[in-house]
C-alpha cells in the first residue's frame, strides 16, 4: 500500500493546530516546540516529495483518491505534478521560517501556532488538489485564521483596517470564481469535479470565452492582479511577521496556482481569447507596483508594493502560453514565495529592534544587525535578477516568452528592473548602511539564532537555484510540459 504523503502534508499541520489549542496556555515552550516540529514534518515530507518526483514520468504523482460526497461528483483527490510539487516544497520552507521568526511571540502564542498551522495545511490542500471543489475548499479555509492572526496579532493602528480590506477582496474574488466553477460544473456534463475528467471535457469556446474571466480573475484576486491589487500591500504591513511571509510568500502563489489550475488548465482557449487583457493588467502590476514601491517611506510598504509588482511577472508568463514563459512563471512562484518571505521577515526583525519601520529613522543596522543585512542584499540581488541567483532564472524565460508572444510587454515591462534596482539599493543604503540614528544607537541588538537559521535557510535556497538552475527547472518543466498538451502546444 502506498504511504500517503500528501495527507500526511496536509493533515500534520491540522493535527498540530488543535492540539495546540488542547494545550495549557502557560505551556509556551511546548507550544513553540509542537509548532517546529509540525513545520519540520511538512518541509522534509516535501522535500521527499520534491526529490522523488519522477521526471521521466512526469504528470500527477503520489495520489490518492477517497470519495467524498460521490451523487455531487466531489472526493478528496490529491496529486502534484512538477509545478505544485515545486510549491509545496516552498511552502513547507516559508512555514518553517516563519515558526523560527516567531519563536518569541509572547502574546498567546498558543492561538498564534494554531492558526499558523492551520493557514499552513490550507496552501498545502490547494497545492495538492485533483478536485475543483476541494481545491476551492482549502482555498476559501485560509481566510478565517488569517483575518483572526492579522486583527489579533498585527501592527496596532491599521490592522483592523488591512484585516477587514483583506477578507473583504478575497471574499469577493472567491465568490466570483465560485461562479465559474460551478458554470464548468454544469456546463461539462461530467457532474464531476474531478480535475483531471474537467481538463478532457473539451468546453466549448462561447463557454469559455464567457467564464474563462470569472475563475482566473477571481482567484487572481488573491494572486494581486491588478486593479484588485491594493489589499495586498495594506494586509501585508497590518499583518505579523509571520503572516506577512506567508501571505506574501505563498498566499499570493496559492491565488496565481488557482487561477493557473482552475482557469487555464481547464479554459485554454478562453485564456487565449482574453491574453491581451492579462497582459495589459499584468504590465500594469510590474511596472506600477515597482514605481509605487520606489516612493515609500515604510520599510514594510516597500517589500508590499514590491511583491505586486513581481507577481505581475508571473500572470505575464501563464499569459504567454509559450513554453518559456509558463516554466519562468512557475520559477518566479517558488523564487518570489521564498524571497517575499525573507524580505518581510528582516523588516520584522528591524521593527522589533528599531520600533520604528520609518526609512529616514532608520540607517546603520549593519552594526548591529549583520545577518540581516547580508540577507537583505541576498533576498535584493534576487529581486533585481542578477546573474547567479534564481530571480534571474525566473525571469529571463518570462521575457523571452513575452517578447515572442507580445514584444511590446516585454518592453514595456522591463523598466520595472530599473526601476526595481534603484529602490533595493536605495533602502540598502539608509537601512543597513549610513549614520546611526542617536535614537537607535543604544537600543537595537542583533537577531537571534533562531533568525539567523531562517535566513541563511532562505538565502542559501535562492543561491543554490540561481547556481545550479537544474535543481528546480526541469521539474517546472515537467508540470509546463502537460499544460502545453492542453493547450496544443505540446513539442
């Protein structure tokens, strides 16, 4: 009998999470423990997973299939192909590293590790679904513990705010792509929704010109399409460190994979139909969000703004249906999730050393901070897409099949890499570098160790994909390669 790994990695994280919740509050060490060892469960379960994805094979492996609800045509069905078996490797690293930045949350931290856990086996069940209903069903699960943790936990004068925009955006967004998905529902004849039956029912093109629209740019919402872009920046500076990293780092992933899974896959044709449009919204986002970026005076809002801006990299390269283009976007998914999540946790680390995310109250902390320095600049070399780490990898392709396809985005877009350099090495310069402000010189101490293995965890991964490509590209190819089948660019 084969092991189910992918209930496993689902289904840890949910175990952890009431058990935690069963825990004495006054319990914080086992608390923080259960919560490592749970986060640790998930990573090396995918890891496994990731190294022992079959590439010569290809297509969806280590399933499993359970019926569920069978007179609606819904079960739990779970598989990863080389895209989402990639993401939930990530996943598993971005949840690990936010427990590590969290180890000193005194403020019920049992709560705390409970829902982190189980936002967690949420991105971890979208990743894997075979199931259109299950998949929207992990999808819609998130919602509830990140409004709880962002409006508990998040920074006092605008979390109720971002908390509420938040849930509100990606309310709307789900029900217009629960709309569609129930359209493809009735529409396919299958009554199923089974995935993998849904990608052979060869819709026709008025119905997917018509809902093509409704599920790509409903669960686009959570991926910060543009113009439904602006809860991102807002959640992601009212959010805790933690949660900060994990919406950004693969919340946002876990929208662009929906609307990847769920519209493209199933709507080929109706992405055709409407690729001008997202590669208009798309360009928008790069080069928008990179401008928007520049300007701020939040350290926080900088990384926000930062992280629509290169999520709109990724929409460009599904929309170019090339084979360079959806293997750099699903790169640029694993590179941005894990770049995102380093980011937000430095800025998290200077907060709570300076008080204060005030750029110009800010300067010097390479003195006292080196660590974080030395990961800031790891985590904006990727962001620029220099040579020799994995946001170079991942946007090459994305360009390359954009200048193939629409060589006016290509152009267009590339400012944003200008633009996207200049405001790296502007926040590295007053930041980490400069004169130290009087009102930090006595009072800001280094990182823990704690944080230091979360970025030398986080950095090391970018380096080692930027240095050897291999390492992740050929299983992103091997989940591209099917999606060319279906979409009749297979070869």
């Amino acid at each position: 009998m084969q092991i189910p790994y992918l209930s496993i990695l689902i289904f840890t994280p949910v175990a952890a999470g009431i058990l935690l919740l069963l825990y004495p509050a006054q319990k914080r060490n086992l608390i923080r423990i259960t919560a490592l060892a749970a986060a640790a469960i998930m990573l090396s379960i995918s890891v496994f997973l990731f190294f022992s994805y079959n590439l010569s094979q290809a297509g969806y492996q280590f399933m499993e299939r359970l019926e569920w609800l069978p007179a609606l045509g819904i079960s739990y069905f779970v598989g990863v192909d080389g895209i989402s078996v990639s993401l939930e490797l990530m996943a598993g690293l971005v949840v690990l590293s936010g427990v590590l930045v969290s180890w000193n949350v005194e403020e019920r931290p049992r709560e705390f590790f409970s829902f982190m856990m189980f936002l967690a086996a949420s991105v971890a069940g979208v990743f894997a679904s075979l199931d259109l209903f299950q998949l929207f069903f992990f999808f819609e699960l998130a919602i509830f513990p990140k409004y709880l943790m962002i409006v508990i936990w998040g920074y006092p004068k605008t979390r109720e705010y971002g908390a509420m925009k938040l849930t509100l955006y990606l309310f709307l967004g789900s029900m217009v792509a629960l709309v569609g998905v129930l359209a493809l529902y009735f529409s396919s004849g299958l009554h199923t929704f089974d995935l993998l039956q849904l990608e052979k029912a060869g819709f026709g093109l008025a119905v997917q010109k018509l809902w093509f629209p409704f599920i790509f740019i409903g669960f686009g919402v959570l991926g910060g399409l543009f113009p439904f872009h602006s809860w991102a920046p807002d959640g992601h500076v009212a959010a805790p460190t933690a949660v900060s990293m994990i919406l950004a780092g693969v919340e946002m992933k876990v929208g662009a994979f929906a609307a990847l899974r769920a519209g493209l896959m199933l709507l080929p044709d109706g992405m055709r139909y409407w690729a001008p449009l997202i590669l208009i919204l798309a360009t928008i986002n790069v080069v928008y969000g990179a401008f928007i970026a520049m300007i701020q005076t939040d350290f926080k809002y900088v990384i926000g703004f930062s992280s629509v801006s290169h999520m709109g990299l990724v929409f460009i390269g599904f929309a170019t249906l090339t084979p360079e283009g959806l293997t750099g976007a699903g790169v640029q998914m694993f590179s941005h999730g894990v770049m995102t999540a380093l980011f937000f946790a430095i800025v998290g680390m200077v907060y709570d050393r300076a008080h204060t995310r005030n750029i110009k109250e800010l300067g010097g902390l390479a003195r006292f901070m080196p660590m974080a320095m030395v990961g800031f600049v790891v985590g904006g070399l990727v962001s620029m897409g220099m040579p020799g780490f994995s946001g170079f990898i991942a946007e090459v392709p994305i360009y390359i099949g954009a200048w193939k396809t629409f060589p006016l985005v290509a152009i267009v877009s590339v400012i944003s890499i200008v633009v996207t350099a200049a405001y790296i090495l502007l926040v590295v310069r007053k930041v980490f570098f400069g004169d130290v402000p009087q009102t930090l010189a006595a009072g800001v101490k280094d990182i823990n160790l704690a944080d230091k293995v979360s970025i030398v965890m986080l950095s090391l991964v970018m380096i080692a994909i930027g240095v050897f490509p291999s390492l992740l590209v050929p299983t992103i190819q091997a989940g591209v390669q099917h999606i060319l089948t279906l979409v009749g660019g297979a070869g």
